[in-house]
C-alpha cells in the first residue's frame, strides 16, 4: 500500500461543530502523527494542523468529511514522497 505524509491546515471559525471535529479525527486516529492547535482569541478562531501518514485516497476522505463541517475551512498539502507499507 502506498502511502504519503501530509499536512492539514484546519481554520474552525464555529464552535458548534468542534464535537463533530473531535470524532471525526478521533475515526482516523491510527494515521494521525501529531497534532497542534491553537486557539486565536483576537479572532474569535482555532488554527489546527495535524500530520498524518496514509495513502492519499484516506487523506483526501478525512480532509473531505473536515472540510464539510459548517464553519471549518481546511487545506491539505501533500509531500512528495511515497513509500510502500
């Protein structure tokens, strides 16, 4: 299976939607590396990354089921490499 790293830039502009945030990546916990989130009060916003490791059809679904949240913007970038798991 081929796999790649990537980053997903998450900008939650609502807090309604933060519980259905939290068990959307808690479903794609196994391919989450790590996580960062910060809360930007000035702006009334959460600036969330997270890095995962997957193949890309699984990345492309998580950034989707996020991206599809009122009040949530995201952008996902890949790396370049891809490696055989």
């Amino acid at each position: 299976m081929e796999t790649r790293v990537a980053i997903i830039g998450i900008i939650v502009e609502s807090r309604d939607c933060v519980e259905q945030l939290n068990k959307i990546l808690h479903e794609y916990g196994s391919i989450i590396i790590g996580r960062m989130g910060i809360p930007y009060r000035a702006k009334d916003i959460n600036i969330i990354s997270i890095a995962v490791d997957a193949p890309q059809d699984v990345i492309s679904s998580l950034s989707g089921k996020i991206g599809n949240l009122p009040g949530v913007s995201v952008k996902t970038a890949f790396s370049n490499i891809i490696t055989n798991e």
